[in-house]
C-alpha cells in the first residue's frame, strides 16, 4: 500500500527507478520517451554528469544558508548568467522554488513597486483568459484555466480579464491572426479605462500559451501594442515565461522574439532542468531601483529561496546549453517536428490545428475541421491519447478545455533540447498511432 498521497485517488502510477537520456526507466524496466519534459521541464536530458558533479560540489561546499543571512557564489553567478543571456535591461533576479511561486512573487513584486513608486491605489493585476499561472491561491486567481479553479472559486480574489491572442477559435471570419491580434491587444486599453488607470498594477500574460491552450504563439505585433499601451498608463507588463522561457522556444526569454521588453519576467521549469527545483523573478533595474529608493526592502520571501544547491544545478544547467549549442538546436529540432507533425497530421480528419515555436508544440483535435468544432468533453479525448501514447512509450502532455476551459483537447509536447531526427520521427509516429487508437 502507498502512503503517498497521489494526483489520484484512485490508482498508484508506475514505479520510475530510473532515467536515461530522454527516457524515463520504470520498475519493471519499460523505457519512456519522454516528450514533453514532464512538463516541459526535462530540457537537456536526464542525468548529464556535469550537472551531477556540479551538484555534487556544491553539496560538499555549502548545502544551505538562509537568504535573509547570507548569498552564495552559485546565485550570484546564476543571476549574473540570466541578466547577462535576457539582455533587454534586465538587471535583478530573485529566486524561488517553483513556476507558481515566481508567479506569486511577481504579482507582489509590481504591486508594492506601485506603493514603492507613491501611487498606492494601483493593486489590480490584469490577467488572459485560457491562461494558466500556477498553482497557489495568488496566481490560480488570475488564471483562466477553469478546471482547476473550479474547488477553490470561493477563495479566489475576484479576477479581471481580457481574450487571449488565439486567433484559431477567437478571430472573426476572414480576419487575418494579424488584425485580430491588435484587437485583442486594444482590449488591454479598453480594461485598463473601464478600471481607471490609477488602479491597475500590471497586466500578466504567458508569452507563449503553455498548458492551458496548448503552445499558442501570439500573433505578430501583438506584444509590441500591449507595451505600448502598459507604458502609456504607467502599468507594468508581466511576462510569464515559466514554461516557454530559458531556451524553450530558442532565445534565453520568448519575449525577444516579440520585440518586447517586459518589466518583469517569471522562470522556472528549463532553468533548473529538472535536476533540482528553481524558480525566478526576473526584473528591469528601474523595478528594484523603486525598492532600493524607496522603503528599502520586498515584503516577501521563502524559507529555500535561493538555495545553494538549487541554483548551482541550473547554473549547470544553463551551462550545459551554452557548451552544446543547445538553443540554436532547438531551432533545428523544432523545425524538425513541425515538419514531422505536419506530414503525419496535417490532413488528419480530426487534427484542426498544429502550432508552436521551437521545441514547445501542440496538436489540437476536433470534431469538425471546418467549423474548428471540439470533441464533447465527456469523451476525455485528450486524456485517451495520452494514456495511448504511454501504453506505445511514449510520454505526452494531454489537455483539455483548450478553447474555453471546459471544450477542447490538445496534446502538447515539449521534448529535451537535445533530442535527435531519429526520436523525433519517432514521437510524431506513436502520436500519430495514439491519435488513431484513441478515436477508435
């Protein structure tokens, strides 16, 4: 009998013992290939020995100090690394334990940067529909993802929102993804007024749509007016950056790609790699300046903050990206899939959609590809392929409630950088099987 208290309560997963590479070994020796990271996590492979030694090292040196007392080398060298790779003004990071609390640190973080700046009364964080933010009360409030705030409404601080930039489901007819992006941008002003501009904090959006929509890449421009309209209501622009940021999509931060230079930036799952778990806050010089001019200090902190360990093994990490060329990799390789992807399924009578950027990835399914028409939810679609895929060996990132948090299901896949042509033939082949096995 398990004691641990599982996702479910009603079945124990497989025994993993082991990892190799891009597979994950269970007990009875299976082999996974693991294409979506866990969740987009695993980003160069499992078990590098120069993130083990480094590891290792830092165990032997110094396992833990608390931040409030003390700094150590391997943060201070992965801040200077994340400054240096962001560019865009970046100057500060404050590190945590997870995507869900750099998300709630953020939040924090622009609002007493508001009262830091003498305007008190701007405490509304502007968020997206069919977004997802993490997990604790604070970031779960200002996601779109319906599921899972479903138990804890109640709980939840009321939640301000605007469409999401998803031209597929949300354009009108004949509206090109670029003139629908700019509306859906314009509607960040229209908030913003309705709300008062004296009491909005910031706006929050995923660069590029992780989970909850499955890899939706927003259209071309559409950043770019959404700055332009934070800095004209003195709002600052929050990007979340935990899944599709630290090389995920190709550059060090998804933003670049956008012309954008966000106040605030939240990391996490390809930083550390998976090896430990880290989390970071990434901010302009002008954010920490309205601490440093002001009351001095960030009322917020966690007890593992920083932790020695944690940010030697992604600074090992990122280190191991550098060394082996992996993000001009994840070009190739993400080309490479798509292509793949599009060759078993672009024809595929219940396949509506296949997007994404470098090595984050989604195949959206339904019913009706001309009217984009979802799959009754009842169906549990996308959760059938992804057990279809496990029982070929292969390990996906199955999602439902795509297009408005109850319909829709997509499958998204976020391999190790380092992943080759061979494997990646091979993730399209059993998807593909998967796919077909599910619709029966």
């Amino acid at each position: 009998m398990s004691h641990v208290f599982h996702r479910s309560a009603l079945s124990v997963p497989p025994m993993a013992v082991a990892a190799d590479g891009h597979y994950i070994i269970d007990i009875n020796g299976r082999r996974y290939l693991d294409a979506s990271g866990g969740a987009a996590v695993s980003c160069i492979g499992h078990g590098d020995p120069r993130v083990v030694a480094a590891v290792a090292g830092q165990i032997a040196r110094l396992d833990y100090a608390h931040s409030g007392a003390f700094t150590s080398p391997s943060a201070e060298e992965l801040a200077a690394h994340i400054c240096a790779a962001a560019g865009q003004g970046m100057a500060r990071v404050y590190f945590v334990g997870s995507g869900s609390e750099a998300v709630e640190a953020a939040i924090k973080m622009a609002r007493q940067c508001q009262i830091e700046r003498r305007q008190p009364s701007r405490h509304v964080v502007i968020s997206r529909r069919q977004s997802y933010h993490g997990n604790t009360l604070g970031a779960l409030a200002r996601s779109g993802s319906e599921t899972r705030r479903a138990p804890y409404a109640p709980m939840l601080q009321e939640r301000t929102q605007i469409a999401p930039c998803f031209s597929y489901h949300y354009a009108e007819p004949g509206e090109t993804p670029v003139a629908y992006g700019l509306r859906a941008a314009e509607a960040l002003e229209a908030e913003i007024l309705r709300l008062g501009p004296e009491n909005v904090a910031a706006f929050l959006a995923e660069t590029v749509v992780g989970a909850t929509s499955g890899a939706v890449v927003p259209a071309t421009g559409y950043f770019q007016r959404i700055s332009e309209i934070c800095d004209r209501y003195g709002v600052l622009l929050i990007c979340d950056e935990v899944m599709c940021g630290a090389h995920r999509t190709g550059p060090f931060l998804a933003c670049s790609a956008e012309g954008v230079s966000p106040d605030i930036v939240t990391l996490a799952k390809g930083l550390g790699g998976g090896y430990l778990p880290i989390g970071a806050v990434v901010c302009r010089a002008e954010v920490h300046d309205s601490f440093a001019q002001g009351s001095g200090a960030f009322t917020h902190g966690h007890t593992y903050m920083a932790h020695p360990v944690a940010c030697a093994a992604a600074l090992e990490v990122q280190r191991v990206i550098v060394e082996d060329r992996l993000a001009e990799r994840v070009v190739r390789q993400g080309a490479l899939l798509d292509v793949a992807l599009r060759d078993r399924l672009s024809q595929h009578p219940h396949v509506g959609d296949i997007r994404g950027r470098g090595l984050l990835y989604a195949v959206e399914l339904v019913a009706d590809r001309e009217k984009r028409a979802s799959f009754d939810p009842e169906m549990r679609l996308a959760a059938r392929i992804g057990a279809q895929a496990k029982a070929r060996g292969l390990l996906v990132y199955a999602g439902s409630g795509t297009v408005d948090g109850l319909r829709g299901d997509h499958v998204l896949l976020a391999p190790a950088y380092s992943i080759d042509a061979q494997e990646v033939s091979e993730i399209a082949d059993v998807l593909t099987e998967a796919i077909d096995a599910a619709l029966g």
